[in-house]
C-alpha cells in the first residue's frame, strides 16, 4: 500500500528538527518577509533556508516553501528575492495561492514544483483541473469536503492531493478571511492575523457608550466564532482509503512539543494501517496523546458532512493541554545524557521520554548534576546531565505534566 506523506509544520528550525526526528515525510516553512501567511512565526532567513534545506535532504525529508499570500504589484521585487532563495536553497515544492505568484514562480524557477494552497479554495474537481493545466502538481484542496467529495476528485483528475487533517480550524472559506483586518488592521490574508474569531463578544447600544451587553448564545457563552481544532486520527482508516498523497498538519505557530507529538501520531497510525489494514484500529494510546498538547476541543471538520453549532467552542480561546515541554536532549557526556531545561524542574518531578521509535520512557528527576553540582531544581533554559536507564538522542525531547504556576511551552 502507498502511504501518504505526513507533511508536518516548521515554523522555526527547532520545529523543523522535531518533525524529522518524529516522522514527518515533509516539512512546510516560510521565508521572512517572503509573502507566506505566518508572519507571527519565526520563519527563516535566506541562509538559514538553505541549511535547513540540507538538513531536511540529509534525513530524507522534503521541504515546501510557503507563497501563499496575495501580494500587491509593488511586492513583486520581494516575490523575486524569494524565489531566488528558493531555487539557491533547492526547495523541493512551492506553496502558492494566487495565480500571479504562480506564474512568476513557473517563469522565474520552473525546477521547482508547485503545490496550489488551499487559500485558492479549490473544492471541485473542474477546478483542480484548471489548476493542473497552470502547472501545478499537487492540489491542497479547502477543507470544506468530505470524504466523498474528496474521493471523487481523486478520482476523476488523477491530481496530487494533499489534505488538512490536524490542527486550528478558521471561520472562513478555508481561510480566506477579513475580520482581522477590518477589526484591528491586521490583514490576514497577508500573513498578520490576530485571531479575533477567538475573543468574546458583547453589543453595545449607542446611547449607553462604555455599557456592554452580553451576547448570550448557550448558558452565557458569548464566543461567536471560535471553531474547535481538527483532529482525523480517529478515522484514519477512512483517510487511507481516499488514496491521496499529502496529510497536513497546521501548526507553524505552535511549539516543538506540539509538532513531535502530532506528527509521530500520524506517523504511526499511518504505519500501523499500512502494515495490516484488515485489522487495524487506532492505538488508544495515540487517541490520548494528541489531548496532551496545547489544543482547543477537537472535532473532525467537513470530513464527516457539514459541522453544526457543536463544532464551535462556546468558551475561552485558550487551549488545553495535561503536558508541557520539560527538557530537550542537547548531547552527552560520558555515560550521561545532556539536557537542556525549557520549564522549571523540581526533583522528583515525573518525566517523560517522547520515543520516536518505540515506547516512552517515564522516570522520576532524580541526580541532576548542573555544573558538575548535584541540583535539586533547574530553570528553563539551564544545560544540567542525567543518568538514564536508556539512550534518548540529541534533538528528543522530554515532556512533563502541567501544573499550575508552570510556565506553559
């Protein structure tokens, strides 16, 4: 059977790392400034393209460069640069959406492949042929199709299709939204959205300035647009049987907990089906572990048919989550792992190993040395080494739960 790719998110070269080491067969990224629609994330610059490129390659991993805002003509000297940053980095895929970008890329660095981003909102299969005829090689299609409707365009073009089956979810046509900008100029259609369909929402009446009424939609909730997060795993046996090529994560402006988590999910369910599809049913423990990072409630999209008001999260924006980022693997030294703590660590604390290829690890902190000195607490950010019953690799991470007071990662 031909699995799909597990495209993962890079928002940053530590996330990079984290979605190679956890499984992902590709990685997206945004160059700064370079016109993608993650302008909050760290991104990259020229230079550390390439070597991000090179490390990616290194492990066999692919790596798209996102273009998918919609630039104005004056943006168009920017849309030059990146491209030649794109073709010095040796990108393996551009992600574009607007239908200028396209043809400037197929004229400026026609090697490069390019995948139409779902901003394009490309939900029929005539559409996808249009697209295929620009010379575009793979289709991320809007998710607003079931199952159905997605077969069927498989189906019928023959196209690369990539799908989105984790992660936020916007209330707008895939995407494509003005709330933001309307409400705070901050366009988001060009990289710089604020979220506002994630605040609370009250009316005012003119003749009363400063007195605010709530908008009472369920037992008080007054959050009208905030959608749940995506979460497929559950029916990844039916995702399978779509036969498309790409299963997407959102995520650039997450964290490298969330990427190593969700993309060895994928990772393993997708193995696990591959391996023996007559008896596969999702691990459990795989169904638990995407509820242990940051995340809103999940529900599963367009997939199943259209969402009614239970897919909104009537409530605060935060997210939950019951773990947080403890400690990363940064080396050795002798007999002794190196660590580097991203949240304060008390002794005893209970830890645990995120295994890439096999089972976690959990162990009690206990004989931490930091300079030499035994320590009983650590501080994020300070390098100390352990003693461990196993052999974690640089780059692993280890993760905590959360507890209040703690700095949330």
């Amino acid at each position: 059977m031909r699995k799909p790719e597990i495209l993962a998110p890079a928002g940053n070269r530590e996330m990079l790392e984290s979605a190679v080491i956890y499984g992902a067969d590709a990685v997206y990224l945004g160059l700064d400034g370079g016109l993608n629609l993650r302008a909050a994330a760290r991104n990259f610059s020229p230079d550390d393209l390439i070597e991000a490129v090179s490390y990616a390659h290194a492990h066999g991993v692919r790596v798209y460069l996102t273009l998918n805002a919609f630039p104005h003509d004056h943006e168009f000297v920017q849309l030059t640069a990146t491209l030649e940053a794109a073709r010095a980095a040796k990108v393996d895929a551009l992600i574009v959406a607007d239908a200028g970008v396209l043809a400037t890329a197929r004229e400026l660095a026609p090697e490069i492949a390019i995948h139409l981003s779902t901003q394009a909102n490309t939900v029929n299969s005539a559409a996808v042929r249009f697209w295929q005829a620009q010379g575009v090689s793979r289709v991320i299609l809007a998710r607003e199709l079931n199952a159905a409707e997605i077969a069927a365009i498989r189906q019928t073009t023959g196209a690369e299709i990539e799908i989105f089956v984790h992660g936020s979810v916007c209330i707008s046509i895939s995407g494509r939204c003005q709330i933001s900008h309307y409400l705070n100029e901050r366009d988001p259609n060009r990289g710089a959205c604020s979220q506002p369909c994630r605040w609370a929402y009250a009316l005012t009446e003119e003749t009363r300035p400063g007195e605010y009424f709530p908008v009472i939609e369920d037992e008080g909730h007054t959050y009208l647009y905030n959608s749940r997060d995506l979460n497929l795993l559950p029916l990844i046996d039916q995702i399978m049987g779509l036969d498309v090529q790409a299963l997407k994560i959102e995520g650039r402006n997450r964290t490298p907990l969330y990427v190593a988590t969700i993309t060895r999910a994928y990772r393993r369910a997708v193995d696990a089906f591959a391996a023996d599809p007559a008896s596969f049913k999702v691990d459990a423990e795989l169904l638990a572990d995407v509820t242990r990072v940051s995340h809103r409630e999940y529900f599963t999209g367009f997939f199943e048919g259209p969402p009614v008001k239970d897919a909104m999260r009537y409530s605060a924006g935060r997210h939950e989550q019951s773990h947080h980022l403890a400690a990363k693997i940064v080396g050795s030294n002798g007999g002794r792992i190196v660590l580097e703590a991203r949240n304060p660590l008390i002794e005893g604390m209970l830890l645990t190993w995120l295994n890439p290829a096999g089972a976690d690890e959990t162990f009690a902190l206990s004989g931490a040395l930091a300079d030499g000195l035994p320590v009983s607490r650590l501080k994020p950010n300070q390098i100390f080494e352990l003693e461990l019953p196993f052999r974690p690799a640089v780059g692993q991470l280890l993760r905590k739960p959360y507890s209040e007071g703690d700095k949330v990662s």
